[in-house]
C-alpha cells in the first residue's frame, strides 16, 4: 500500500484504527502510536479560470528545518498564539496538549485534554486555546496563563478541528461524523448553534472579516461556505479529492484547501470559484499562510515533506523535507517561522522561513 493511499485511508477512517494498527497508515486532518524536549477540482493557473492549464513547478526561496522539538504521541495539529512565544500542539496518541516555548523550542508545560484531540486553535488575545476532541465528541478550553482546563463543551461527533472569530467571540467546530458544525459562544462555553454541512467535514476556517466560515467536506469533494451572522450555508464549492485542511489569506481574497486524495491544493477565490489547482506533495494535510499572504506553506503527510507556494503565481519550489508523517503546519505571527507537527516520529520540526 502506498504512503498517499494510506493516508488517505487514515482520513476515511479516522486516527482511533490507527493506533492499534501494525503498521503506520497515515494522518486525519489540520490531524499514530509514539514523549518532551529539543532534538482538485479542475487543474487551472492562477488568472486563467477553471478551465485554465495546470500550475506548474518554479523556484522560490527554499528553507531547511532549523530545530526539532520533541513532544507528545502522535502530534497532529498546532497553533501559535499572537503576541506570545508560545505554540499549543494536539497529541492524538496520548490525549494531552504540549505548550511549546518558541523562542526556546523548547516543551514547556504538558496539558490533559479529552480523548484523541486532534484540532486546535487559539484566541485572538492569548489567554484561551480551544482543542477538538475527536473521540469524545468534545471541545476542551485550556486556560493558557495556568495551563488548564477550565471548560469542557459537548458539541457533535466526532470533532476533528476547531477555529476561533477574529473577534474571539465564537468557535468553529467540525464534527466528522455528523456532518455538522457546531457554534460555540466563548463568553458562556456553551453551543448556540448548529450548521448541516457536508459528508465528513474536515478543516474549518473563518476569513478576517469574521463572516464567513469555510469547511472542507472529505468525501463529498466539496467546500460549504457558512454565512457567520445568519449561520446558515451559502455556497458549496467543488474542490478535489478527499479535501482536508483550509486557510483563509490574510487579505480575505482567497481561500487554499488541501486535498489529500489528489496531491494538490485549490486555490478559491472567496466569491465561490476555483481559480487554480497547484500540484504539491503526496497526501497533502494541513495549509498555513504567512502574514503578508505572499507565501503557504503545506504539509504533505504521504512523504514527509512541506510544500510552499507562491500565492501571486500559484507555483511551488522543490518540497522540503521534514518529519514522519507531517500533518498540521502554522506560521508564527510576526512570520520568521514554520511550524510542523509530524505525527510519526512524535515531533515538531520548527522552519525558519525569514
């Protein structure tokens, strides 16, 4: 079996079979067995439309992977908070959150969560991360002065990623096994809504305007758009195969889904359309965006590698190489570092980009 079609069997089936499996199969979303310390839619160019031909490879400033920071079991997604020096890293394999001290690379406090966490994201002020737990159908809320849980929300089943409102004032919550998001109000912890999507969501995230939310929908191909004031759907967007993690552009202009089935990442133009397909990696996860928007970085689980792409011309350099098993990448606020979570070898691989 190859490393794309085990990924992609990973996604399908979720992370809980994997871990008792003989061998490594793969990765769920921006998400195997493994503790801390240092050691597509239609092919189309960007311009040309979706009928347009297919981007091809150039090069563009390439980066090794400075630091490797050991964490939990099985890392499969992360988030840096603004303003500090502090990255939160999901443990899928030993239900536990590690605080990462960037500046030092370096673990620095070790927070239980519920069972098989395997999305998170982080206020925009800092002071609460948000983890999705895939197998007990809930949300944890980390209080990250103390470094603990404060709050725990029941929302559908099977959470697989998480996103916070530019405002603070809600989270995003995809739920694989409901096809559904749930609306969480972070003043009270509680659900205040609930949003039908499509068949196994995956990756969720809120533009910069904070009214409209983008999930990736696996096994339908598809993109559901989500109207944040009215929480209602307002458009569905064929993407590729198997889509799974999503970045919204700093500008808002346009939206990079990973699809893990096909080895590209779409490129949507936030009024609905596909306006490019880029070819990356095998089985390509998780999509960050750099501040300025100018570059994203992609990480591509089937071998072990992370992808960037020039978003004005939508072309991508030579990938470089990372972990076992690379599934949730960030960029640090101020935009001199790539974060990877690989998986496989229980790591995060730290990327100076600038």
């Amino acid at each position: 079996m190859t490393a794309g079609r085990n990924v992609m069997n990973i996604r399908r089936v979720g992370l809980r079979g994997l871990l008792c499996a003989p061998v490594v199969i793969g990765f769920v979303a921006g998400s195997v067995c493994a503790g801390p310390g240092i050691s597509s839619a239609s092919p189309a160019a960007a311009g040309d439309g979706p009928t347009g031909p297919a981007t091809s490879h150039v090069d563009i400033p390439q980066y090794d992977a400075t630091r490797t920071v050991r964490v939990g079991k099985s890392p499969v997604a992360l988030a840096v908070a603004q303003g500090s020096k502090r990255a939160y890293v999901a443990n899928y394999g030993d239900e536990t959150v590690s605080v990462v001290d960037t500046a030092r690379n370096s673990v620095t406090a070790t927070v239980r969560v519920g069972t098989n966490p395997e999305g998170v994201a982080v206020a925009p002020d800092g002071k609460h991360a948000y983890v999705a737990n895939g197998s007990s159908n809930s949300v944890s809320v980390i209080d990250t002065a103390s470094n603990t849980v404060t709050a725990t929300v029941e929302v559908g089943m099977a959470p697989i990623s998480v996103a916070v409102t530019p405002d603070g004032k809600h989270i995003y919550a995809a739920n694989r096994n409901s096809g559904t998001v749930s609306v969480i109000d972070t003043a009270s912890n509680t659900v205040t809504g609930t949003v039908s999507v499509g068949t196994r969501p995956s990756g969720v995230a809120v533009d910069p305007s904070g009214t409209d939310a983008f999930v990736t929908n696996q096994q339908d191909g598809t993109v559901t758009v989500i109207d944040t004031t009215r929480e209602t759907v307002v458009a569905t967007v064929q993407v590729g195969t198997s889509p799974t993690g999503v970045v919204v552009a700093p500008d808002g202009a346009r939206a990079y889904v990973t699809n893990s089935g096909d080895g590209t990442v779409s490129v949507i133009d936030t009024a609905s359309t596909v306006v490019a397909t880029v070819s990356v990696g095998s089985g390509p996860m998780g999509v960050a965006i750099t501040p300025d928007g100018k570059r994203a970085y992609v990480a591509n689980s089937g071998d072990g590698t992370v992808s960037v792409i020039d978003t004005g011309t939508s072309t991508v350099a030579e990938p470089m190489r990372v972990g076992k098993y690379p599934s949730g990448v960030a960029v640090a606020p101020d935009g001199t570092r790539a974060y990877v979570t690989n998986l496989g070898d229980g790591t995060v691989s730290a990327i100076t980009i600038a």
